[in-house]
C-alpha cells in the first residue's frame, strides 16, 4: 500500500485552488451572524474565561509551593554537546540524581573528559561522537548507546552553536549549519528516541532554547529564529503528548536561559560591549540545577534568569497559552495522526 504523503505541494500539479464551501443563501446575513455568535462566540468566552481560572490559580501556587519532584534514579540520560559549556554541567547534575549518562558531542576527547568526571560521581558514563545535525549519524548512536548503557529514558537535547550572525552575513552554508545543528537536530533526536519512551510508557525531553527564544534580539537573527522554532516545537510536542494519552508519563521540557559563562568568546564579547556589568551571567551548574529541578518537578517551561525575568515571563505568558489552549481545542484538536489517517484510508478501500 503506498503511504500517503503527510503534506500538501503544488511542485507537480501546480496550484488548484480549493472551492469555498457553499454557504445556503436561504439564511440571511444578520441571521447568521446572531446564530455564529450564540453558538460559538459566547460559549467560547464563557469556555476561555472558565479555563483561565485553574490556570493562574495552579500557576500561582505554583509559584509558591513547587510540585513533587519525581525521581530518576536508574535511568539512562542522553546529553548532545555533553563536552564543554552547558551540556558537561548537566551531565554532571543528571549524574547526581542517579542516571547513567550517554555524553554525545563532535568533541571527543572533551566528551571523555566529562565521562570521567561523571564516573566519579559513582554512576556508569559513556562518550559518544556524533554529528547530531546528521539523521543517519543519530539512529547509528542510538544503536551503541542501547547497546552500551540500555534504552535512553533522559533525553538533553542541549547542543547548539552561538552564533551572532545576520541575515547577510556568513556564507549561506553557515546559516545552514546553524539551522541543522539549532534545530533539525532536535527533530532527529525527538524521532529516534520518543517510541521507545511511549513503549515503556516513560521519559523526559529537555530542549535548551534561550531567553533569545522569547526576546528577539537583533545581530542574531539565524540563532533567535532557531531557539522562537524549538519553542514551538517543544510546545506543539507537549500539547500532542497530552492529547495521544502520554502528558503524565512523558514531560516535555523547555530551557530558556539567560547568558551563562560557557565560551570565552561569548564573555569576550560580551565585556566588550561593556554587557558583562549590566547582564546578570549565570554560572553552567546554577542552570543546569533550574533545568533538571523544573524537568523533574513536570515543568513544561524553565525560565534559568533573574526572577523579574522569570516573573515577566510567566505573566506574559498566561492569556497567549489559555487563548492558544481554547483554539487548539475548539478548532485543531481533533487532527487525526497519520498513521489514523492510514488506517481509515484502508478500510475504505
Ligand atoms: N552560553 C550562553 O550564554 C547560552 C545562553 C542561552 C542558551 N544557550 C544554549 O545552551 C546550549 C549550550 O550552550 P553552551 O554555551 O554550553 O555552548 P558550548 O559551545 O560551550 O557547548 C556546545 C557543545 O555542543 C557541541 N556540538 C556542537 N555542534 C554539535 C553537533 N553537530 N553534534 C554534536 N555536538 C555538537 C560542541 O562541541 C560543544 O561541546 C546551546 O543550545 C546554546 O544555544 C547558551
């Protein structure tokens, strides 16, 4: 049977418009418009602000009293770009609360050096190379990774380049580069692990955008457009988890830092723009603390900044998530899975 094609192109046939549905003429215009807002407008509204209610409640209490952290003892935790920076310091906290840990970086011999550093923590650790930007290179990880350390319950998608870079600037095959390691790569680590996770009804996704990825900032177009796109993603993932059964059993989680004191050139420039003194600089360890706190405690969104940050962050995001809830729901939430799709084309046949 050929599998149907999950998209719509218009490169073969050229582009056919869709007619619009016949709408009856029988009913007339302010009739219409009484009867679309008796059905869907006020109910929506009334929907809306009832679902606002346990939002910001839990959302306050949330604020102050954190939900039960679950534990990971035991499991085995992935970690992209565990050599240097960010990464090495969530392996070692990952390490700390029991997991085994698969370090996977292009950077060898500094993955090995995290290896060590977590083997002294008393857990078992791996290095691993690979490109994460290359789909084949991460299904072939997989393989050694469940063959040295069992199936990945963990998974840190942390690597990325910081580039501050336009637009204009760079060669095209750098913004490529930037788009394959920010974000295509998470698509193939999602991929190739989440069907063992649903399979054993357990896990954990941690992607680490930025503050960049709410804030857009200029002279770093190409990276704020991948860390706005790993927001979304992660987003649309969770909301998808929720609706297929899974949103208990596998939290998808989003990091959004501030800057934090990982690369010198970053610091360097940084200093040079005299930013050093205005900008609150995270240490890697504080981050990677809020990230695996908030992971474990079932948050969908970390926020490791200074608290009027996080406290503007968490109010500017109140009505857009109910106001995207409520549409998703009354609109969207009924889009069948491809593989539903499939199975109703075939009974069909
Ligand atoms: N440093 C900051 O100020 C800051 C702020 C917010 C978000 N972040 C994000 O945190 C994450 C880590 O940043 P960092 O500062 O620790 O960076 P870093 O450059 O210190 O470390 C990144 C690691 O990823 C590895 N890597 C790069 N490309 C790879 C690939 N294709 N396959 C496998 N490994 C690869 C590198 O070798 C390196 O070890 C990034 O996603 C970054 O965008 C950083």
């Amino acid at each position: 049977m050929a599998t149907e094609v999950p998209y719509f192109t218009n490169a073969e046939n050229g582009y056919v418009p869709a007619k619009l549905a016949h709408r009856s003429a029988a009913s007339s215009q302010p009739l219409r418009l009484l009867r679309f807002v008796v059905n869907h407008v006020i109910p929506d509204t009334v929907k809306f602000l009832l679902q606002l209610i346990p939002l910001a409640l839990s959302g306050l209490v949330g604020l102050v009293l954190p939900s039960k952290k679950k534990s990971i003892h035991g499991h085995t935790a992935l970690v992209t770009g565990g050599a240097n920076g960010l990464g090495r310091a969530l392996c070692l906290r990952l390490a700390r609360e029991g997991c085994q840990v698969a370090v996977v970086d292009i950077d060898l011999a500094g993955a090995q050096r995290t290896v060590e550093d977590v083997r002294a923590l008393g857990v078992k650790a791996e290095a691993f190379l690979a490109d994460i930007a290359n789909y084949e290179a991460v299904e072939r990880m997989r393989l050694e990774v469940e063959s040295k350390l069992g199936p990945v319950d963990v998974l840190v998608n942390n690597a990325g380049l910081l580039a501050v870079l336009s637009l204009s600037e760079g060669k095209p095959a750098d913004l490529e580069r930037i788009v394959n390691v920010n974000l295509l790569s998470h698509f193939w680590t999602i991929r190739t692990f989440i069907d063992g996770m649903k399979q054993r009804q357990r896990g954990y996704i941690l992607a680490v955008s930025s503050i960049l990825g709410c804030l857009p900032m200029p002279r770093t177009v190409s990276y704020v457009a991948t860390k706005f796109a790993i927001r979304g993603m992660m987003q649309a993932l969770q909301r998808e988890l929720t609706m297929d059964g899974f949103g208990e059993k596998i939290v998808a989680t989003t990091l959004f830092p501030t800057f934090i004191a990982t690369r010198k050139e970053l610091m360097d420039l940084l200093s040079e723009l005299s930013l050093d003194e205005k900008l609150a600089i995270l240490t890697p360890e504080n981050v990677a603390d809020s990230a695996i706190e908030g992971m474990l405690r079932g948050q969908v969104d970390v926020y490791a900044a200074p608290f009027f940050i996080r406290l503007f962050m968490y109010l500017s995001g109140i009505l857009p998530y109910a106001l995207t809830s409520l549409l998703i729901q009354t609109i969207m939430g009924k889009v069948p899975t491809l593989m539903d799709r499939t199975k109703k084309n075939s009974s069909t046949e």
